[in-house]
C-alpha cells in the first residue's frame, strides 16, 4: 500500500498545496525504492509507534497506579476543567508527564540499531570491527541496563527522569533513550546502512521527535483528566509485560485488555454548550 501511495506521489505532476515529508525527498532526487522505504517508516513512526507508547503509557500507570494519582493532581492543578483547552506549553510544563512516556518508551522500545562500518573498519571499546560490517545495538539491553539507568532498571519509575531523580546515586543516561537518539553510535563513525532506522542521532535524529511528544502529552494528559482506568478481570499484568517484543516496533504478544470509565463529574455532553 505505501509503496503504491509513493509511486503515485511521484508520478503525480500536479503540485501539492503543502509540502510533506515525500517532497524533500523527491527534490533530493532520492530513488523510489528508498522513498518507498522512507515512506513506510514515516507511517509506522508516526503513529504505530506513538499508538503503542500511550498504550503501554497507561498500562504501567495502571499496574503502578501511585503514579496514575500523581499525574491527574499535577494534570487537576494545571488544568481545572478537565474538557477545557490544553495548551501545549503548559502541559509540557509538567515534567511527570515527560517521565512517564520516557519511562515506558524505555522499557518497551525492543528493537536493534543496524549500522555499517565505513570500509577501513573501526575500533569500538578497544576491539576492532572490520569494514563493511553490520553491527547492531540491543535498544532494550541498553535501557534496562544499570550502567545506564539505576536504581530500578527494570522497574517503571518516571521520577528517573525529574530533577531529583530517585536520589543521589541516579543514573539517568538521557542519551542512551534508543527510541529517539543513540549518539555514540555515530561517534564511533559508524554509517547507515541501506536499510534505514527512525529515530536515531546527530543530524539523522528523528525529526518528528518534537511533534512524536506533543501529540503523546496531549492525548496521555486527556485521558487522564477525563478517564478512570482499569484491567479488565483475569489480566494478567506480568505475562503482559513479558510479552513485549521487538518486530521493527514493539510488538504485544499478550492482548492489552483495559477499560477506560468516564470521571465522576465529566459530562460530554456539556461540549457543545461551548462552541
């Protein structure tokens, strides 16, 4: 289907009104074949992979529900009426909400990072890796290890990520979030190879990373306000958590049963009384 979208996109002489992500790549002049790759990623990273991040967003603040008690106070206090506007500026000034979507694109991003070394080779942590080599990087190793995150690896705490962090010994390695950016990858001159990988570093760091968190505040803070969550009986919260796995994006093997109940005191039906 996308590859079909593309080659129509190309092939098309009229000129859209708004420019997209196709026409840089097309005044580039990168090939099809690529655009038609670029194109299947821009899909799934823009909403596959925003879709499953809010999914496991409120699964862990379901099955850690202290945290679903902090958001909605810090979510309350900002925004007193929880049907009425959000700005983007004052939800992004809450930093839990940050945590939270951080702390689940940690422990549920599961994918590898395939580079190729440039044709000399290279030297990575004092061990030569020959030239033309596909080397990769275990995204969800990297997250849950505690070289980079610590105290409670692998545990979802969303204080990691706030100033204070979970103490004085915390480790919070922002740079080894693979979701978005890895930069040591590009640090030790290893190159993309034909098959690219969204969201990673330097000047190839995702460009939707901005609007990727915009969107994810905007839909998690709603919810929030507006919903009651719940696991449906018989959820199995642990064979959940252990059935996320990567498949290019994260894939759940264990079905995501949930119920979202409207708040006590939020009327839909008020809505239209304030247009």
């Amino acid at each position: 289907m996308t590859a079909g979208m593309t080659r129509k996109r190309v092939g098309t002489k009229e000129v859209p009104t708004s420019r997209d992500l196709l026409s840089h790549l097309i005044d580039g002049g990168v090939p099809v074949a690529d655009i038609e790759r670029d194109g299947m990623i821009g899909i799934l990273a823009a909403s596959e992979n925003s879709a499953i991040t809010l999914a496991l967003s409120c699964y862990f603040l379901t099955a850690e529900p202290q945290y679903h008690s902090q958001l909605r106070k810090a979510l309350d206090q900002a925004f007193p009426d929880p049907l009425g506007p959000l700005s983007q500026s004052a939800v992004a000034a809450i930093p839990l909400i940050d945590g939270v979507l951080s702390e689940a694109l940690r422990l549920g991003s599961h994918f590898f990072l395939p580079r190729v070394t440039p044709a000399e080779g290279v030297e990575v942590d004092g061990v030569h890796v020959p030239g033309d080599t596909l080397v990769a990087l275990a995204s969800y190793s990297i997250q849950t290890s505690p070289e980079h995150f610590y105290p409670d690896p692998m545990n979802f705490r969303p204080e990691r990520w706030l100033p204070n962090g979970l103490g004085p010994d915390t480790k919070t390695n922002r740079t080894a979030l693979a979701s978005f950016s890895y930069g040591a990858l590009l640090a030790h001159g290893l190159s993309y190879p034909r098959v690219n990988t969204a969201c990673t570093a330097g000047q190839h760091a995702c460009m939707g990373k901005t609007l990727a968190y915009q969107k994810m505040r905007y839909v998690l803070a709603r919810l929030v306000l507006a919903y009651d969550m719940h696991f449906k009986p018989g959820f199995d919260v642990h064979a959940f958590r252990e059935g996320i796995i990567g498949k290019g994006t994260p894939h759940l093997e264990v079905p995501l049963h949930m119920s979202f109940q409207r708040r006590p005191g939020v009327h839909f039906d008020d809505l239209g009384d304030r247009e």
